[in-house]
C-alpha cells in the first residue's frame, strides 16, 4: 500500500491525507489477525485479556479509534488507486485516438496514391502513341513500353520488352539514325529532354513519320541512366502537309496562268487539268458545261483512247457528272464498280473505275462539274487533301470562267456603247471626258470638240419653253448627287439647226471619283408627228362624235337583234316543249282510245248475248272486261292529265319571269321530260341525280331554258363520233344561302382555245350546220343576269365537260359570273 501511496503521480488529488497518517500510532498493527498495541515500556497483550473495567474501556476505546483511523487510510487510498485508473485510461483513449486518426490518414493516402496510379495508367494506355523508358545504351533497350495501340509501326511493343528482341533504334530509318542518336547524345550530355521529327520502317515495309518527344533521367543511386519519352505516329499529318506544298506549288502556276493576259480562257483550263490530273496520278481530266439536263464537254486533258473528246454530249442522267451535281459535294470512288455507283448509267456506259468529280459554279448559279477519272481502280483511297485540292481547283476554274464572262460581258457592252444609235457621253466635274461614235454623228462635231468642254455648250442657251442653261446644269448635278434625271432638251448640231433629244443622266461611282453618264436619242420624228397630232385632234373632236352617232345606233341595233335572238330561242324550245307534249300525251291516250273500243266491242257482244239469253260465266266475264277496261282507261287519262299539268307548268314558265318558290327537283324533272323524245332518237341518255328537297325562291322559268340549253348542247356537241354516252344532273347545297347545279357529260371535251370563247356570242364550231352560237351566251346571261348566280365551265379533251351553276336559294344574293 505505501508503494501504491509512493506511485501516485505529483498532483493526484486521491493523495492519503497527511493527517490521517500522522493520527496513526506506532504501535498499531493492521495484521489481519486483529489491532494490537505496544505501549512504552510495556509488553505485548493478548487481545481478549482480562483486565479491570476502566482500563479495557479504554483500550477499547483506542481501539475502535485506531480501526477508523485505518479505515480512512484505505479509503484514501483506495480514491488514490481510482483516480490512477482514470487517468491511465483517458491516457489510453488519447492514444488510440491518435492511432485511429494515424491509419486513417495513411488510407486515403493510400487511396489517393492508387486513384494516382490509375489515372497514370488510363492516361498512358489511351494515350494516342506509345509511352517508353529505355537505358542510355547504343540500341535505346526498351525498359517500358505501353499505349493504347499496344504497337509501334506494326510491331507489337511486346517485342521491344524481350532480351535480345526488337530495338528501338533498329527501326530507325538508316538515313535518320545518325542524326537522331546525335540529337539525343547531345540532349544526355546537357541532361535536358528533346524534340524530333523522324522515320521509321514498320513491319509492313513502308515508311512512317514519327513525332518523338522526351526527356533524360540522372542516375540514381549508382543506377543506370534512363531515356523518357512518347512517340506519336504523324505519317498522316506529314503527307496532308506535303500535299499542301503541292497544292501551293500547283496554285502558283494557276496563279501565274491567271496574271498572264495574253492566255485564253482555254489555254488556262487546258493547264489546270493538266496539273489536276499529274497531281492525282490519273490520266483524264474533264470540264463539262450542263444545260437542260445534257453535259458538254468544254475541256478536257485525255488520250485518244479514252473515248472523250470536246464537245462530246451526254444525257445529265448517264453521266459521271449526274453523281456530284446530283449529291451536291464532292463525289470521290477508288473503285466505282465496289461502291453504290456501280448500278449508275454512267459505269455501264463509260466504264471508269476510278472517279472523283465536284460541282462548277460560275456567279453562285450551278455551271458544270470537274471530274477528273481512270479506267483502272485507285489502289489508295482519295485523302482529305487530295479532295481538299479538286475542290480548291473547282474555284479557281470557276473564277477563271466567271472572269471571261466578265471580260466578255465587258466587251460586248464596249461594242453596243460603240455601235449604239442613242449618244453616250461621261461627265467628271462639269467636264465631258469621253463619248461615244454616235455623239459625233449625232451632234455633227469632232471628239476634241465635245470631249473637255462642259456639256452645256451642246443646247442653244434658251429652250423653247423659255428654260435657260441652268436648267440643264440643275439637272446635271441632280445626277450626280445619286438621283437619275429624265427630261427632254433641245440640242444644237455643229453644222447648225437644232434637234429635240431625249436625254437621260445617271451618277456612279469610279475609283474614288463621281462620274454621271448621259444618254441623249433623237426624237425629232417622234415630236414632229406628236404636233401633227395635236393639228389632227383640233378637228378630230367633230369626226369622233359623229363616229359615235353611228356606232350607238349601231349597238341600239344588235341589242334589238339580241333581243329577238333571245325570244327567238326561247320560241324554239317552247316549239320543242309542244312537241315534247304531243309524243308524251300520244301513248297514254292511245292507250286509253284502244281501251274504250275494246269496251264497246265487248258490250256490243254481251247485248246481243242479253237478246238470246245468257248465263252466269258470260255476265261474270262481261263485268271483269268492263273492270279492267275501266282501270286501263283511268290510269292512262290520269298519266295523261299529269303530263298536261307538268307540260302548262312548264309551258308558263318558259314563257313568263315570275319569281316563286319551288323544289328544284321538280323543275328538273320537268325539263327532263320535256327533253325526253329528243333524247330518246340518240344513242345518249339522261341521268337525274339531282335530289328532293333544295328549296329555291327564284325563276324557275330561265332555270329551266338554262337546263335546256346546256342539255342539247351535249347532245349536239359532246359526243360527235360517238355511239354511247351520258349527259348527268346532279346538286348540292354551296355554302349559306346557295346551291350548286353541275351538268356534266363524257364526251370528247372542248380543246383549250375554245373553252375560252364558249360563252362568247355567236361563237360555234358547228357553223352552217344548224349552230346559232347563242345557246351558252343565253345561259350566261340568264345565270347571271336575272337568276343570279355563277356559272363556270371546266372541260378536258377527251374526257368530258363539266358546266357548274352555282344560285343564291333566296331573293336576298345575286351572284357574279365565273367562266373558267
């Protein structure tokens, strides 16, 4: 227990109190057996002895002090031993906190270590060349080798990894290796890195270009020197930079063709095939022109052999040509037979192989194509700087086109401006400074009397009218300041006399400078005939109204002639409705006529039956004659009595324009009756499709004179030549308010130039044959005169006319014609 007292740390509050030690007797013995005491002088007693009652209550007394004595020294030292506890664990779960945070650290370090290694490894397996370390040694012995391809050049970077196997300066090309081991000795003995451009032979045997890029690795710890580095393989991109050269060297000579004026526009294409084709490696070269869909050779590079010659024309279609004009980009084919061109025309009719061809355009408008093909197959494909060429020539071709035109535009203008009647002078700052022939024959001076002098001296001071030289001067700048002048003038020749001209003046711009153009024609003639008009209209006025005396008693004439035309038609068909009702009313009282003589041949018998006696069967047979005959009679005098009613219906309607309401079905069916015996001697038939129930308060009097009209037209005009044929009725509400009546046949039709006149008045194309040319002209004015509406013709030779009658259904619309 004092060695645990002696272990508690300094500053322990658990600490035996220095009291309560100091309180303990010498003597006391804390033995287990029990509390014994020594006093001074005296000897040991046993516990228990027998002794007098003062002294043992006082011993017991001490006793019991010493035992609470010892009692709290445990205590304290038991709170002593407590306390030391405590504090070893707190100091423990310091400790194994800073262990948990330790191992936590060292994990993610661990982790971000590894996320580190694979974002290296991904970075240099995907990496687009090859990542390497090799020693510093004669053949760059590969130490480490890995990248997405998983090979240089065709040999598998695992051939580089083996003792004794594939080296890196073993595929150096034999005429860059010097210079390369040179580069990177130099870069070693600077411990720097390098940058390089070099081949290699790959293992197909040809020769790659190779971007080489690395760095120098010191030694470390007595270890060997390591070289660092990537390869990238740029064969593609150092072949698109020496077709570049091409190309800047070839547009050069274009270029140079171009600057050089005395070539023609043919010489200059001859050239650029030329080098388009030595460029590509294939031996025909062609510029064709298209227009309405054929191609024209226009240029062409080619052997005799090749089938092509200039000029040559094609079908668009059946052409090379059609593929790029038809895609509208470059078309290009290594092999045409192994592409999706093979069932084109133009393979099976020309056969070439190879073919590559552009779109020409001359001003922004398609002008032709550029092809340029070979009988064999290509053994490469066209790369992108090949393509990139053709397109680059196609411009410059069409800019060399597009300047020729130019230049041709320009001198034919040079030759109208030369050879024009009209004169034509330019003017800089008041000042003509040129002009062309007909201004010296116009105005009858020299070029060096008009060129330098103000254009103002060309006119007399004063005009006719009294307008000075300023006048013209006012003009003149007008012009210039952008807004075009047109007036008249007089002008003075040279010789003398003067002229009247009309004269007009633009301003525009050249080099910087403000120029106006003039135009001056001769219209003298003109004007001397304009004043003998004027001398004519003094007495014109007189001879114009005695001119239109006659003409409107003329027209008072033909409108009384139209007008009896008109009742004269309409007498006509009234004619053909009476004969309409003579044919239809003949069978039904014929019927009734033969019916009633029977009946009285019957009754005669059966009297002189009645006088001699007669039975049963003979009276039975008499009443079933007398019955039947009844019935015959009653049914043919009611047709008959029908056709009567329909006939006068119809019959005071042709003959009167009296508005009222009627169901158009009716009318039709009508008109279809009264047309039935003409139809019934043609071959042609009446079809009514027209249905019950459209309601119309209108005429049906010239409605019915209309339906004639156009019904005996068909018959007489839509089926010439024909045995068979059917004229069909139909209708159907139009909108609000309106109805549509179609009349239509399928018959020869009426030919283009015709259907523009029908509705016209005397226009038939059965003159002398019966034709009065009226009868549509009539249906015109009747549909849009008096009924109101619309009418529109359609017709289609060969198949049929259609006659479309469109009518307001109440007295409210009225409608305008529509003739199509």
């Amino acid at each position: 227990m004092l060695l645990l007292i002696a272990a508690v740390p300094l500053g322990v509050h658990a600490a035996v109190p220095q009291a309560a030690v100091q309180q303990v007797p010498a003597g006391v013995d804390f033995s287990p057996t029990g509390l014994s005491a020594r006093g001074e002088g005296q000897g040991a007693a046993p516990v228990g002895t027998v002794a007098s009652d003062d002294r043992g209550a006082s011993r017991l007394a001490q006793r019991a002090q010493h035992l609470t004595i010892a009692l709290s020294v445990f205590a304290a030292l038991l709170l002593a031993v407590v306390g030391l506890l405590s504090f070893i664990l707190r100091q423990r779960r310091k400790v194994v906190e800073a262990l948990r945070r330790e191992i936590a650290e060292r994990r993610a370090a661990e982790r971000a270590l590894q996320d580190s290694e694979t974002k290296l490894r991904t970075l240099i397996e995907h990496f687009p060349g090859t990542v390497f370390r090799c020693l510093d040694d004669e053949n760059w012995t590969a130490h480490f080798m890995s990248g997405r391809d998983q090979h240089i050049v065709g040999y598998p970077t695992a051939d580089f990894l083996v003792a004794g196997g594939r080296t890196l300066g073993g595929c150096v090309h034999p005429e860059d290796i010097a210079w390369v081991s040179e580069l990177v000795k130099h870069a070693v003995e600077e411990a720097g890195s390098w940058e390089m451009e070099y081949r290699m032979l790959g293992a197909d045997g040809q020769v790659h270009w190779m971007a080489e890029y690395g760095a120098v690795v010191p030694p470390r710890d007595g270890g060997p020197r390591y070289l660092d580095g990537f390869v990238l393989d740029i064969t593609h991109q150092k072949q698109a930079a020496l077709e570049v050269e091409r190309q800047v060297r070839a547009f050069a000579v274009l270029n140079d063709i171009a600057s050089r004026s005395a070539l023609t526009l043919a010489e200059q294409l001859s050239t650029a095939l030329s080098l388009g084709a030595e460029f590509l490696g294939i031996e025909i070269a062609v510029i064709c022109e298209i227009h309405d869909e054929r191609c024209r050779v226009t240029a062409i590079h080619a052997s005799s052999e090749s089938g092509l010659v200039q000029g040559s024309e094609f079908e668009l279609a059946s052409s090379y040509c059609d593929l790029p004009v038809r895609a509208g980009c470059i078309q290009a084919f290594e092999s045409v037979g192994a592409s999706a061109a093979r069932d084109h025309p133009s393979y099976r009719m020309l056969g070439f192989e190879t073919y590559i061809g552009i779109r020409l355009e001359v001003g922004g408008r398609l002008y032709g194509c550029l092809g340029f093909a070979a009988a064999e197959a290509r053994q490469t494909p066209f790369s992108a700087g090949e393509k990139y060429f053709v397109e680059l020539l196609a411009r410059w071709i069409g800019a060399a086109i597009e300047r020729d035109q130019a230049a041709q535009h320009m001198r034919r203008l040079a030759h109208m401006v030369r050879h024009s009647n009209d004169a034509m002078f330019l003017v800089r700052d008041g000042i003509v400074i040129d002009c062309n022939d007909a201004a010296l024959v116009m105005y009858e001076r020299a070029r060096e009397d008009i060129i330098g002098h103000s254009p103002l001296m060309l006119s007399p001071p004063m005009q006719r009218g009294g307008a000075s030289a300023e006048l013209a001067a006012r003009y003149l700048a007008a012009a210039r300041a952008g807004q075009p002048q047109r007036f008249e003038w007089v002008h003075s020749r040279g010789g003398g006399g003067t002229f009247d001209a009309e004269v007009a003046l633009s301003g525009f711009d050249e080099n910087g400078e403000r120029l106006v153009i003039g135009v001056a024609r001769d219209i003298s003639v003109r004007k001397q005939r304009e004043r003998e008009v004027l001398e004519l209209n003094a007495t014109l006025e007189g001879r114009v109204a005695d001119r239109t005396r006659e003409l409107e008693a003329a027209l008072e004439h033909l409108r009384r002639t139209q007008d009896e035309l008109l009742q004269s038609e309409k007498l006509a068909s009234l004619g053909a409705l009476v004969a309409g009702v003579a044919h239809e009313l003949n069978t039904p009282i014929g019927n009734a006529v033969t019916a009633s003589s029977t009946l009285n041949d019957v009754y005669r018998q059966f009297n002189a039956r009645v006088a001699t006696g007669f039975t049963r069967s003979v009276f039975n047979d008499f009443l079933a004659c007398v019955d039947e005959a009844g019935r015959i009679i009653e049914r043919n005098l009611s047709r008959a009595a029908e056709l009567i009613g329909s006939f006068k219906q119809l019959a005071v309607d042709q003959t009167s324009d009296q508005r009222r309401p009627f169901d158009l079905r009716e009318v039709v069916q009508e008109v279809g009756l009264a047309m039935k015996p003409s139809i019934r001697r043609t071959p042609f038939r009446l079809v009514d499709e027209v249905p019950a129930g459209l309601k119309l308060d209108s005429y049906p009097g010239p409605l019915g004179q209309v339906l004639i009209n156009l019904i005996n037209n068909a018959l007489v005009h839509a089926f010439e030549g024909r045995d068979r044929g059917a004229i069909t009725l139909t209708a159907a509400p139009a909108g609000e308010d309106w109805l549509r009546l179609v009349v239509s046949d399928d018959g020869c039709g009426i030919s283009a130039v015709n259907l523009k006149r029908v509705f016209d008045p005397f226009f038939t194309t059965r003159m002398g044959q019966g034709g009065s040319g009226l009868g549509l002209h009539i249906t015109h004015q009747l549909v849009t005169g008096i009924l109101g509406g619309r009418v529109r013709i359609e017709s289609e030779e060969g198949k049929g006319t259609s006659v479309t009658i469109e009518l307001p259904c109440g007295p409210e619309r009225s409608g305008q014609s529509v003739v199509e």
